[in-house]
C-alpha cells in the first residue's frame, strides 16, 4: 500500500523518522508545519502551478522515442524531465522550497549537489527569489562537473568545496547539515532528494510527484512499465507514486552498479545495502559490519550515494516496486545510443535507466515502457569524451 | 535472592554528581576520540588527564559520518577509523581508560553504530567496560526510547540533549523521559572552538533547573578554562573536546600530546575550582 504521508514519527512503515542532533529537531518541526500549511493552502498551490508553467516549462513532453524503440523491439516513452528549466527534474523542487522558504521569512539558503544539477536548481531559485545561496559540492564531483559549478557561480551561489571522505555526494549532504546545525535559525536547506530526516522525503516527493501526474495525464492508455534512475531517488519517486499500486504497471528503480557489484564499488544501496541511519533517516544504506558508512561509487555523480530515500526501502520490502542495477560501463553505452539514434543526450543518471531497458529488450517486447529523463547530459559531455580518449 | 544489588553505571555516574555538588564545583569531563594517536598512547593520554585534574571522560568511539562534529573531530575520527580502530576497539580502550583511571566514563557513539551491533548488544557491551553512560550525538528524545530502554536494563545512564533552540514543551518532553543527565548544547552549531564565552548557559540551565534536578552537563565550543569556568557555574559537568583531540593530532609526538594535553586539562581544573 502506497502511503500517503508518512506516520505522526515519520515513518513510512520502518523506514524514515528523525534522527538529527537536537539543535536541527525543532526547525525540521516548524518546517513540518510550514510545509503542511502550505501545502493545504490554496494560494501557495496557484504561486507553485504558476511558476512551474510559465518558469519551469511545465508540463513537460513525453516523447515517442520511435526509433530507438524500433531498434529494440519494445515501445519507449520519454518523459522529457531534460527540458525542464536547468536541464532536470530537480528544479521542480527548488522552486517549491525557494517559495516555502520565503513563506517561512528565512533569507539564506545551502543546498547539497552531487551532479550539480540540484546546485544549479537550487542557485536558480534563489535568484528568482532574491535567496542568499550556498551550495555544498564534494571536491571529485567539482572537478568531474565543472561546468555546473560555473553555472552556479553565474547564478550568484556561493560554491563550497567539501574535502572530507571521497568528496562526493553524501560528504555534501553532510557538510550542508553542519552548515545547517549551526545557521538553523535564519537557513533554510533545501535538500535535493526524497532522504534527509522527515519531513524532508515527504515534502521533495510530494513536490516531485507532478512528473507522474502528469504522465498519468499524458497517455492514453496506462504504460506496462515505467523506469527511473536511483541515486537519492527523487526523479524515480516523482514518477512512480503516482502510479504506485496501479495494477499491470510495473515500477523499476535503476541503481548504479558501478564498476560492477562483485568489485563492492557501486552505488546499490537497496540492491546490496542493509537497514540503517544515513543523513537522519533509517534507510537502506551501504555500511560495514560496525554500521560505518561505505563509499559509493558511480560514474554518474547524482547517483553516487551510500543511500536512498526512505519511501523507496519502503516501496522494497513491500514489493511495490523492482529495484535492479547497471554498471557504469552499460551506462556509457546507452548514454552514445540514445543519442545517435535520437538526438537526445542524457544525463548519465538517466542513461542508467536506458541500460536497463536495452539490457531487458527481449524481455520488454511489446510492451510500453517510459523512461524518466530525468536530465540532459550536457553537464556529462566532457566526462564521455574523457572516456572515449 | 540471589547476588547483592550491584552498583550500576548510573548510580556511579549520580555519585559523581552528587559529590560534585557538594564540592560546589561542576565536573571536569574531557573528550578525546578513542585511540588516538594510537591505542597505548591514548591509555596514556586519558591517565595524564585524570592526574591533572579530570574528574570524569567521554570517549568518542569514532564515526565515518560524524554529523554533529566540527572539522577537529572529524579529522581525529577519520584518523582513528583509517589505523583500524573498530567499535570493538573502541570499548577496549574505554576498558582500559576505565581500569587505568578510575573515574567514570561515557561512551560516545552516532546511533547508526548502536543499530548495526543491535541496542541491546551494544550497551550491553558497553555496560561490560566498566563505562557508567553513553552519549548518542544524533539521537533526539523523539526516537531514544529504546535506547533509554536498554540503558536501564544495563544499568547505563543514558543521556538526552537539550540545545539554545529547544522550547520548552521539547525539554519537558525530554525531562519526562528521565535521562541520566541533560546534554546542554551550549552553542547552536557543531561542536569546535569559539572564541566567545557562550551566552546561552544561564538561561538553560535555569529553563532545566525550573523544572528537574536532572543532573546538567554543558557541551560544544567549550574551549578555554574561562568558558569552562563561565559554563561550569551553572552546570553540573563540562565537556571539553575539540581544544583538547586537537592538542593530540597538532602535537610532534606522542610525549608532546600528553604534556600539552595535561597542561591544558590541569589549566581548566583550576579554573573550576
């Protein structure tokens, strides 16, 4: 059973709760508040539906991808979260917050990116907010995407390198929770992903949710299946819930496997991982056998994270929806096909949603399929032709 | 029945603070990450401390995502965990600092560690040491209960944190749950050195006082002996971390860390008295 909100613990059944240091509990309750105000509230609706038309370039297309369907044997769907103002779905959410945020009469916004994609989102919205911004990005991922960080700096955010673990996504997420542990009363942190302690995954879910309502919106008829990449999991939760439950729709999560699941550098947290406490929330997440955070690995940036929001351990134990993996070496490949036969670049975290799609043809034939782009892969363009030498 | 009611952890630990009571004085409680620079030296380091005047520690069993520490304890906790420093090492060293010392003291650990070893194993292993309390830095009062639940089936004192942005139905929540002591976070912010004396404690510790005579241990940006000093008038207890692991990881040697360490805790000893 799909829920719709977690319980008053901000579980969703194990999964979720509030496992922060006490200084942050009460903001995240005021922002509870805030939230569910907001949210029931029908003004802050016409603000959002306003700005996520005229701003964001909602409704996004879905696009009949006919020849890479022809190709393959099945009938592929794109539901083109690339066109959406900065390039991915992930603006969807920073313009919610950045409204929720000027609600709530905070001036100062941090943010965490892996990509830099929810970096850029996030700059985005503070500019058209008139928001003080700082961005959180590990040292690895600014260099493997240097282009957004420019783009952020363009925007006016302030970027910060982070330098500890692998500097990467999870030491992002981190280093914004300290920033906000100690700047709590005039910050807010507009976390990019369904994780975090509640109310966050809640609330970026409800936000992101319009990419499945809308696809509901848009086919006529109900696809078989519907594939989303998986890193902190917010593009795959905004398409699935909407459609979580439906019956002959099948969900499919794509995990990074990395440079394969057998090496242990991957990014599988519900594929590999067990249940623990990662950024607040009980999850499932990659640790060792004394509950130490591992390192992830991906070649995609967004998806390089030791854990997942907490709604998609949830939707695993119940068996809502499938969750599988491919390696970053599948991923390069769908990442040249669908644009050599489509014109159409990805993001590598979408590419992997791709791979699994070629990888599972001859099982697919026939069937529906859509794929969430969740992003376009103008940001990953430098790191492939690193690759290809 | 059989054997004699034994003495728990938290009886030792209420000992500890009644005796501090009637001395007039708060606690002396130094943090220093477990095993840092490495397991003897550390021993060493925890024995110089008691000499100069710790009436108690707290051992920071160390994390990989630490997220209520500032860079100094995360840069000993990544220190610590790179030269193989597992949870079961950890509690060695509490052990030992235990056996050497004498005097009372508490683990400290991230909840994530306490899940994966399973609440009931873990203090029950942490209860074997000889500790008297555990400390669960990203542990709110919402989720502690059943970890306060164990804790009082190991005899540990167990406590709850209460911060400059906590209202007063949040502390009244925690008091109810009855906490070995209060975790006053005296600065909002991670923990680390400021230069200023914090502004907060008077006015917490009398919201606490108002309402329990839980015992009240101040933490976070404790780092000179007049913030010490400043804190300890309205606390039962001081932590002091950051201005002490970053004496250990700054020093030449491991000599130089126990003379520069003892320095500054008998400096800190002497501004409580």
């Amino acid at each position: 059973m799909r829920l719709d909100r977690p319980d008053e613990r901000g579980r969703f059944g194990a999964y979720g709760g509030m496992f922060a240091p006490e200084t942050l509990m009460p903001a995240l309750i005021d922002l509870e508040g805030a939230f569910t105000e907001a949210w029931a509230d029908p003004s802050f609706h016409s603000d959002l539906d306003e700005l996520l038309s005229s701003y964001v370039g909602r409704p996004t297309p879905v696009y009949h991808a006919e020849r890479i369907s022809a190709e393959l044997g099945i009938d592929l769907w794109l539901k083109r979260e690339d066109l959406a103002h900065t390039g991915a779905h992930k603006i969807n959410n920073t313009v919610a917050q950045g409204l929720l945020t000027t609600r709530m009469g905070k001036r100062r916004v941090i943010a965490e990116t892996g990509a830099g994609q929810h970096g850029v989102a996030t700059a985005t919205a503070c500019a058209l907010f008139d928001l003080e911004c700082v961005v959180y990005m590990g040292e690895k991922d600014i260099e493997r995407q240097a282009l957004n960080v420019y783009r952020m700096e363009l925007l006016g955010a302030e970027v910060i390198p982070v330098t500890t673990g692998a500097g990467t996504l999870k030491d992002a997420v981190s280093a914004a929770l300290r920033d906000w542990v100690a700047s709590v009363a005039s910050t807010h942190y507009i976390i990019g992903s369904v994780v975090g302690p509640h109310p966050f995954p809640w609330m970026v879910r409800e936000f992101q949710k319009v990419i499945g309502e809308e696809l509901k919106r848009q086919l006529e008829v109900p696809p078989h299946v519907i594939v989303a990449p998986v890193g902190g999991g917010s593009n795959a939760m905004g398409i699935f819930y909407p459609f979580v439950g439906d019956e002959g729709v099948t969900l499919v999560g794509v995990e990074a496997a990395g440079r394969g699941i057998e090496t242990g550098m991957h990014g599988a947290s519900l594929g590999e991982g067990s249940p623990g406490v990662l950024h607040g929330a009980m999850t499932y997440m990659l640790q060792d056998e004394f509950g130490q955070v591992l390192e992830a690995h991906s070649i995609s940036a967004g998806l390089d994270y030791p854990g997942v929001g907490p709604e998609h351990a949830y939707f695993k134990d119940a068996q809502l929806v499938r969750y599988v993996s491919v390696t970053d070496d599948e991923a390069v490949v769908a990442f040249h096909r669908l644009a050599v036969t489509e014109g159409i670049t990805p993001a590598l975290e979408s590419a992997h949603g791709l791979a699994w799609i070629i990888r599972e043809a001859e099982s697919l034939a026939g069937q529906t399929v859509v794929l969430n782009l969740s992003g376009r892969g103008d940001k990953d363009v430098q790191q492939v032709a690193g690759l290809d030498g | 029945m059989g054997e004699a009611m034994r003495e728990t952890g938290r009886d030792r630990l209420n000992a500890m603070f009644a005796a501090m009571r009637a001395s007039g004085r708060a606690a002396l409680l130094p943090y220093l990450t477990a095993a840092i620079p490495t397991f003897e030296a550390s021993v060493r380091l925890f024995k110089a401390m008691a000499d100069a005047g710790a009436d108690g520690f707290e051992v920071g069993i160390p994390y990989a995502d630490p997220l209520m520490d500032g860079p100094v304890i995360m840069r000993a906790g990544r220190q610590a965990l790179d030269a193989g420093v597992t949870v079961p090492v950890a509690l060695d060293l509490v052990a030992r600092v235990v056996e050497e010392t004498g005097k009372p003291v508490l683990a400290m650990t991230y909840v994530n560690p306490v899940l994966r070893r399973g609440i009931e194993r873990f203090f029950n292993e942490v209860a074997t040491t000889g500790a008297v309390g555990l400390i669960i830095a990203d542990l709110p009062a919402d989720e502690a209960v059943p970890f306060l639940e164990a804790a009082s089936a190991t005899g540990l004192g167990m406590s709850l944190f209460v911060a400059p942005t906590t209202d007063d139905a949040r502390l009244q929540a925690a008091l109810d749950l009855d906490p070995a002591f209060i975790y006053a976070i005296a600065e909002v912010g991670v923990t680390g050195e400021r230069d200023d004396a914090s502004s907060n404690t008077e006015r917490m510790a009398a919201r606490i006082r108002e309402r329990s005579d839980t015992p009240i241990v101040f933490g976070v940006g404790i780092s000179t002996p007049d913030q010490a000093a400043a804190a300890g008038r309205h606390g039962d207890g001081v932590i002091v971390g950051s201005a002490i692991v970053r004496r250990v990881i700054d020093a030449g040697s491991a000599a130089e860390a126990e003379s520069a360490v003892a320095s500054f805790v008998g400096d800190i000893a002497a501004a409580l008295a």
